[in-house]
C-alpha cells in the first residue's frame, strides 16, 4: 500500500491516536468530533478511498467519528501522518 498522498489539506482531524499491535506495526485512528465531525471524516474517507488507501470509517461512543488505518509499518504511519499534519 502506497500512502504518497498529495491531497491539498482536507478538514482538520481532532485527534490522531496512534497504537502498536503485537506484530511490530501500528493503528492509526483520525478522530473527527462535533457537529461536523462526521462531514469532515466523510471527507477525507472519499479522498483517501478514491486514490485506493484503505481506511474504515467508524462511529464511536461519543458520538464523534473516526478513520481508521492499519496495520502500518512504521514508514506508513510517517506518510499517514504527514497526509494528516502540515
């Protein structure tokens, strides 16, 4: 999987949260919260799914919402974060 995204910047996650799972690699979620949380994260999932990155959107318990990526290696979540960061 290519993370080589060039997208200008899209709507700004609330948080990024970052994990390892037991095979050296990481999750990455990008949480969207608020009244506009879900048309932000809406957003973004079209954006990243149209250039073939795979990504699950997901309503969580607080009523934000979350694009969730992973497993990464280490190189992928740079390019990940990047894609969410400049």
């Amino acid at each position: 999987m290519s993370l080589e995204i060039d997208l200008p910047a899209g709507p700004v996650a609330d948080r990024l949260t970052l994990w390892p799972v037991d095979d050296g690699r990481y999750g990455l979620d990008a949480v969207f919260q608020g009244a506009s949380g879900w048309e932000r994260c809406e957003e973004h999932e079209q954006a990243l799914k149209a250039m073939g990155v795979q990504c699950k959107l997901l309503q969580n318990l607080d009523d934000s919402w979350s694009l969730r990526f992973g497993p990464l290696t280490a190189m992928e979540v740079g390019k990940a974060l990047f894609a969410f960061v400049r």
